[in-house]
C-alpha cells in the first residue's frame, strides 16, 4: 500500500512540474539588452540556458549577442477574462 501511495505522490509531484514548466515557457519572452528586440526562444535554447529568476543567458535569434536577457511577461488571453 505504501509503494501505491508513493508513487502517486511522485506522478502528481513531477506532472505538477511539468505543467508549471510548460506555463513558464509560454507566458514569457525576452528582450535583448543590445538591441532591444522581444523574442521568444526555442525550447531546446529556454532549456538549457543558464538562468536567475529574472535573467536567462541565451543568444539573440536578432543581433547575435549572447547575453543576460531580460524576462517579461506576456499577456495572455486569460488575463482579459
């Protein structure tokens, strides 16, 4: 029974993780701290890029520059309702 119980806490723990993932990356875009540009970056490139709460390193897809990017959040059509 305990085996039962632990591995439902162990799905619910790592599908709540996912899906608080999958909101992060889709209610966010960066901005360019050279060139000014919002962009959203690809998941592989959102992934395995260095990050702080408010900052991920990644390259620019406009200008090139590999920086500290800024996060800003996205409006989204839930936010209207």
């Amino acid at each position: 029974m305990n085996k039962i119980i632990g591995a439902t806490m162990a799905t619910v723990i790592v599908a709540g993780a996912l899906i608080l993932t999958y909101l992060d990356y889709t209610g966010t875009e960066y901005v360019c701290d050279k060139c000014g540009q919002q962009y959203k970056p690809q998941p592989v490139q959102w992934t395995t890029g260095m990050h702080l709460p408010t900052r991920r390193h990644m390259k620019c897809p406009h200008c090139g520059n590999w920086g500290w990017h800024k996060r800003v959040r996205v409006p989204d059509e839930r936010d209207f309702i």
